[in-house]
C-alpha cells in the first residue's frame, strides 16, 4: 500500500513542477543554511579530548585579589611562577603539569641552510600521557629529566619530516638557541581542537607544536613566554628574570588528572588550604578565592566558541523555521487543490487515516528531495565556509557521514512536521460536499 | 477599492492568510538583525588606523645565535633598512596597530593611583616613528633622536615623556589641555606629555580592547630584545618590490636571523585583511542568508497567490462579467497582498524586537535602531507586491466567460 501511495504522490508531483521545484528548493536551501553552520558549530564546540574531558581539571588561584583597582572576582586565568611550582611540588592530583609557550629559533646541522622558528611548549613529562599525545617513534621523556633538567626534546612528526626525512630520530640531537637537545621521542599527527590546553594563547584554534622540552630546562635558559603575560601590580615583571619568578605576572597554565569524583574533592580542599595558607604567611591580603574546572567548563567559561557562530547558527535555523512555514503554505494550496480527489476517494471507502498516509508519504517524497539537494548544497556551503571564516576555523567543518545523515533526517524529518496541518486538512474534506458542487 | 469584500473573502482562507503573514513576519525579524549585524561588523571593519596604510610594510624579524647585546644589531638593520631602495623610511617597535598582539597598560593621573583613569596599548617608537607611520601630531613636538634610550625587554618603562594619541588626550584631561601635563605610566615617576596625535589605534580589533582602541602611547625606547617588527614606508608603486628587496638586504647583512615565512613580510593591506578576517565573514554570511530569505519568501508568496488565483477562476470570471475592469482584479489581489503584509509586518516588528532583545541579553550586542525595522518592513511590503503582481497580472487576464464554465 505505501509503495501506492508514493507512486501516487510522484504523479501528483509531476502534475505542479513548479510547485514542487519550489518546495524542494525552500527545503533544500533552509537545510543547507542551518546545516552548514552546523558544521562549524560542531567544529568549534566539540569535545576534543572526549574520553577525558571529565578527567582534566585546571586550577586556578586568585593571586590578585582586588589590588590596584582590579574589580573582577574571577582569579586570572593562568598562573604566577610561585603557585604554578607550589602545586608541581605538592604533587596532589594523580597527574599534573605546567605549561608555557616558547618559539626558539631552530639552528640547522647544515651551516649553510637558514635557522628556522619553531614553536611548541616547555612543560613535564605528564603532559603526554594526560592529553593523550600519540607518538610515532620514541616517547616522552621520562620524568627524571623534569627533575634534572635534562636538554632532552619531543618533535612532532612535520619536523621530523623536514629534519630527518621522516626516519627514526630518536636519540639524534638538535640545537635550539645555541643548545643541543637530545631527541626523547617523535609524536605523530596530533592536534586537537579546540586547542583546550592552551586557549588563553592564541583563541584556542591554533596550528599544531613542533617542539616540546622540558619545563625545568626552559627556566634555567630563561626563555620568555611565547605566549601572553599580564601583570596586576605596580612591579610589572621586574628588572631581571629571578624578579620575574617573583612577580605576580600571570603566564603559565596548569592541568591536573583528577580520575574520580573524590579525588577532585580532596584537590578542591587542597587548593582552598593552599590559598588560606598564602594568607595566613601575608602573600595574600583576601580570602581564598580559587576555581577548579574541568576541559569543557574551561572551555564555556573562556567563550571559545566565537560568538559570531553562534548568532550564525542561530539566524540559520530561523531561516529553517521561514521556509517551513513556505512548505506548509504550499503544501495546503496543493493538497486543498485535489480536494475533489480526496473526496472521491473517501466516498470510494478510503479512510481518513488512509488519505493521512497518503498525503504523509507524498510530503515524505518532497522532504527526501529536498534533502538530497540540501546535501549538495551544504557541501557547496561548506566548500564556502573557506573563504568566510578564519582558515584555522573552517579547516575544521568538513561533511562526514554524521552530517550527512543529520542532513537528509532534518530535511524529512522538517517536511513531515510542516505537512502535518496539510495533511490533516486533507483527511477533513467531506466527501459528500465535495461530490455535491461537482 | 472596498475593503471590506477582500476581508471576508480571506476569512474563507485563514490558514493560508495567516501562513503567509507568518512569513512575513518571521523574515522580517530575521532580516532586520541580520542586516543590523552586518551594519555593525561593517562599522566595525572600516574603522580607521590613523596610519598611512597604503605605503607600509612590516617586516618581523628575531636574531638567532647572538645572546645580549642586540642594540648594535637593530640599529644595523635599520641602517640597511633605510638604504633599501624605494624605502623612504623605517623604524623599530613591539607592536603596531591592526596586528593583535601588543601591550596595553593603565594610566593615572596621580603617583601610585588606586585604579587607572584610562587603558592604553603602549608603542615604542622612535624621531623616525611619526613620519613612517604617516601620523599626524595636532599639537606639541615629535621626539629627537638624543631622547630615545634603550630598554632591556624585561624592564619597567619610565618614560620621562611620552605622545599619546588625541582620543587619549582628551580621556585623561576632558578640557583639552593635555599638553605638558603629566601622566602616569610608571606607578612613581610622571612622565610629561609633549605631543599629542591626531589618531592611532591600538593593536587590537576584538572586543578586548573594545573600550579603549583609539587611546595609544608612544614612548621613546628602542626595545631590546632578540625578536622585534620593522616598520617600513615605501615609496608608492614600490610595495612589491620592497616586499622581495628588503629581507633579502636584511639577510645579506647578517644572516643569523629568522623571517618567519607566512606572515613575516606583511603589507598593512594583508595586515588589515587578516586583523578583520572574521568579521567579514560574517557579513558575507548574513548577507547571503538575507538574500536567500527574501527570495524564498517572495517565492512562497508568487506559489500560494498563484493557487488562490487558479481556485477563484470562476469567481473572477463572474466579477468580469458583471463589469469589473482588469484593472479592479489587479488592485484587488495587490490590496489582499497589502492587507496580509500589513498584518505580517506589524506581528514582525513586534518580533524582531524580541528577538533583538533576547539576543542583547545573551550575545551582549547592542539595542536595534528602528529605522532597521521600519525600513525592512516597507522593504518587506513592496517584496510582497512586487510577487503577487505575475499572478494578479494573470487573473486580470481571466476571461469574462470563465464565468458561465463550470469547474
């Protein structure tokens, strides 16, 4: 009976091409809108750790209070020297560490080829196990060299490529500034985004590190943020770089592995004793004042998601809404055209409930037409994506089969709600009156 | 034209009636935001720099290999620089406008103030600052070359005079009379004002230094520092050329140094572009959405008129046949159309105020003018008569005899 009806409903189709040309058009543009901001949406709001977002907590701690006219009640969203290697020292979560970025120039082994910057992370050994970075050869170094301060190095795989032709480079050195440092392992391609281990640099979408060394080893150099520092007090950063360690300047940021509910508990209290400790010695003049989020209320809380996409994904559906209500409106003018046909076929012995599935399954034909043309549309929209938003962001939308199934749903799924009040017009009309004024 | 007739036959259509004036309504709401976002970003994306544009070029560059001194250093390159040809002049500094990333402090007007009277981004500049940059001063002096002195990247400045920019000026003394005052940049010495410019925008176009974008202070240090950006003026017509000469002289002078190879040899064109690549976007965005809309709202309109027009055959047929003239079926269904984007239209202002409302409050953007929605709904109105004239064009050409064949 279904496969009747939809030959029934292609012929009633052919009959109004320009109607129906204009309803698959309505459905496939609106589709289209909303699917490709989707796409960025998606892009730019998703889970990039997905397994261990719950896991990954950064602890922040109000070393500013309300000196020198400050009014926020939010502490800085990185961390000063001193805390940073307080909490590294106290060693409370299962896993932590403490990161900034650095872009050292890179000296080649070949005198005669130009230096080249690279930019990646001074940081410890947890940070490969904690974000899950893959390797390709080696591994990361062991954390003996956090303690010793070992010139020991992690470069990804691109660098590799460009270093050493792609081999095997573990135990090879290279010269940063002047120092060798010994290869410890290679990572392979490994870029999450949002970049949620270091939004407060560079927005969060950003391209990938070359280069990792250890954190200790970087302090010993003095090497300088790569990245932001923002200062509260009158002192600034100071004269020299032991001033610097000193300050209250805010640069670095810190992660913690918190695998249970009780272990974020027992680090929460932690902090809040921390705080109340630096305090009670004079450092802080406030009460404690700290936060403990996890990766994806970092990530709300420092707004990655660029608003612009939001009220683009939001305009979009509202266009989805606008050419609904199209389809409705021309789907009643179609459907109320045939009333004499329905009249017939009521007075033939059809019942209301079969003229529903009828006129259902014709509005089902217009939604998976205009499903398919959303489809090329959002990929064409996609395409377009490129050359509106910023590179780093629309690298990121791509059509995969997830989007191509929601496309074609939210095109059927979209048709059949507007043909509901459609249809159920059609299933009222009184057979009687209509038999009567033929 | 009667009115009344067209209301009571619309009663027999309420739903399609009351579709179409949903349309109406929801694609104004949609197209007044839509276009109110499109004209902010647009304000946004023209504002001026206060430099001569056209004619610069930036050049970033860190010494690789050298450890401490790096003054010598600079002021080599800059001599290379300046003797490049088709460089009319060059000089050195942390941050220039448009590039995102700068230093920004707060100033006061008294020593140790307990919160800053204004934010400003911080510019080290030079006697060769003003006049490669192309900025004009309103009032007061340039620097010379003996008052620039050199400061070690991790010092605190303590400039003994600074210029700042007019919107500065005017934030720090409203009267006016700025000029050889004092001003705060250092918590304990007061540095004195010398020179005040027309304009100069700070190195940040996102809503960080939104309330502050137009106040800048140039002090006069040469950073010192293994990374810093040149800044050069080049004679018109030269930029390309410049573009490919200038790293080269750079190199062939000393060739322990990085360019970085995307972004390290920029034109402020390609500068401006990038600094304000997302918010053209998102015009572009809007703008295509706007069209769309408007489009498969007219379309919609043209579809279910041209229904009501083949299911009133008869009816017209009868109107024509009892002496109504082409004309009158014209106005009639161009009256229906006003009547229903009439309605449409006052149900869409009402929404596109809410909607700019809700989005106030949860995307911080700012209030609708009204003229948005008062033009998009004349807008709206003539769309709407402009689609339902093919179809009344085709029911004033209905036959009088229609009437007397039955359907």
């Amino acid at each position: 009976m279904f496969a009747y009806y939809l030959q029934l409903g292609l012929r009633s189709l052919r009959r109004n091409p320009a109607l129906t040309a204009l309803m698959v058009i309505a459905i496939g543009f609106g589709v289209a809108a909303s699917m490709t901001t989707y796409a960025v949406f998606r892009a730019v709001s998703g889970d990039p750790i997905p397994d261990k977002s719950a896991q990954l907590f950064k602890p922040q701690i109000d070393n500013w209070g309300h000196q020198h006219g400050r009014t926020s009640d939010e502490p800085p969203n990185a961390m000063d020297y001193t805390d940073a290697m307080a909490l590294m020292r106290a060693h409370k979560a299962e896993k932590q560490t403490v990161s900034f970025p650095i872009g050292p120039s890179l000296i080649p082994a070949d005198s005669s080829a130009m230096p080249i910057n690279v930019v990646g992370f001074a940081t410890y050994a947890d940070f490969f196990s904690m974000f899950e970075v893959p390797f390709k050869y080696g591994g990361a170094w062991p954390a003996s060299d956090d303690a010793q301060h070992a010139s020991t190095v992690v470069i990804n795989a691109k660098l590799n490529q460009r270093l050493f032709g792609g081999s095997n480079s573990v135990g090879k050195s290279i010269n940063l500034e002047g120092h060798d440092y010994r290869i410890a392992g290679v990572t392979d391609n490994w870029n999450p985004q949002p970049r949620f281990y270091d939004v407060v640099n560079g927005g969060g979408f950003s391209t990938p590190p070359q280069i990792y060394i250890p954190f200790s080893r970087a302090i010993d150099l003095q090497m300088q943020t790569f990245g932001n520092n923002s200062c509260n007090g009158p002192g600034g950063r100071g004269d020299s770089f032991a001033d610097y360690l000193r300050s209250d300047c805010v640069w670095l940021s810190y992660w913690a592995q918190l695998p249970t509910a009780a272990a974020v508990a027992s680090y929460r209290s932690y902090l809040q004793a921390y705080a109340a400790d630096q305090q009670r010695a004079g450092r802080f003049h406030w009460a404690p004042n700290i936060r403990l989020r996890n990766v994806m209320q970092w990530l709300d809380y420092q707004k990655v998601v660029p608003p612009e996409t939001q009220v683009s994904l939001l305009l979009s559906l509202g266009f989805l809404v606008v050419c609904l209500v199209n389809t409705i409106g021309l789907l009643l003018a179609k459907f109320m055209r045939r009333a004499p046909e329905i009249g017939i076929r009521r007075a033939l012995g059809a019942s209301r409930r079969e003229i529903y599935a009828q006129f259902l399954a014709e509005a089902a034909m217009v939604g998976v037409a205009g499903g398919l043309l959303g489809l090329l549309l959002t990929a064409l929209g996609v395409l377009g994506v490129g050359l509106v938003f910023e590179s780093q962001i629309a690298r990121l939308a791509r059509v995969d089969p997830a989007l191509i199934g929601l496309t074609l749903l939210v095109a059927i799924v979209a048709t059949v709600i507007a043909a509901l009040y459609p249809t159920w017009r059609a299933s009222r009309v009184q057979p009687a009156w209509q038999l009567k004024s033929n | 034209m009667q009115i009344s007739p067209i209301l009571s036959a619309l009663r027999h259509h309420k739903a399609g009636t009351a579709l179409i004036a949903m349309q109406i309504a929801l694609t104004l709401a949609i197209v007044c935001n839509t276009l109110f976002i499109i004209q902010q970003r647009v304000a946004h994306l023209s504002r001026p720099s206060g430099i001569d544009e056209a004619h610069l070029l930036r050049i970033q560059n860190q010494w690789v290999g050298q450890h401490g001194d790096y003054a010598p250093l600079l002021a080599a390159d800059l001599a290379t620089l300046r003797h490049v040809p088709g460089v009319v002049d060059a000089y050195a500094t942390n941050s220039v406008p448009l590039s995102g990333g700068g230093w920004s402090t707060g100033l006061g007007l008294k020593p140790s103030q307990n919160g800053p009277t204004a934010m400003t981004a911080i510019y080290f500049a030079d006697d060769h600052t003003l006049p490669t940059l192309g900025v004009k001063l309103v009032a007061g002096r340039n620097f010379r070359a003996d008052e620039i002195s050199d400061m070690p990247a991790l010092s605190k400045p303590t400039p003994p005079f600074v210029i700042i920019t007019r919107a500065l000026a005017s934030k720090l003394y409203p009267h006016g009379d700025a000029l050889g005052k004092s001003v705060y940049v250092a918590p304990d010495k007061p540095s004195t004002i010398i020179g005040v410019v027309r304009r100069l925008q700070a190195p940040w176009t996102g809503n960080f230094a939104a309330s502050f974008s137009d106040n800048s202070t140039l002090v006069p240090f040469r950073l010192i520092t293994n990374g810093t950006n040149f800044v050069l003026r080049v004679r018109t017509g030269q930029m390309g050329n410049v573009m490919r000469t200038a790293p080269k002289a750079l190199y062939a002078a000393n060739r322990m140094r990085v360019i970085p190879d995307d972004d390290g040899v920029m034109p402020f064109s390609a500068i401006r572009a990038k600094a304000y690549a997302s918010d053209r976007g998102m015009a572009i965005l809007m703008a295509v959405i706007c069209v769309m809309l408007l489009a498969i709202t007219a379309a919609g309109i043209v579809g279910l008129t041209s229904f009501w027009v083949g299911q009133r055959r008869k009816q017209i047929g009868v109107r024509r046949a009892l002496g109504a003239t082409r004309g009158d079926i014209l106005s009639y269904f161009l009256t229906e159309n006003l009547l229903i984007g009439m309605g449409g239209v006052l149900l869409g202002i009402a929404l596109a105020i809410g909607l700019n409302l809700w989005m106030v409050t949860r995307f911080e953007m700012q209030h609708l003018s009204l003229w948005y929605v008062l033009a998009g709904a004349v807008a709206l109105l003539l769309l709407g008569q402009g689609a339902v004239f093919a179809p009344a064009l085709r029911a004033s050409r209905v036959p009088p005899v229609e009437a007397t064949r039955s359907v």
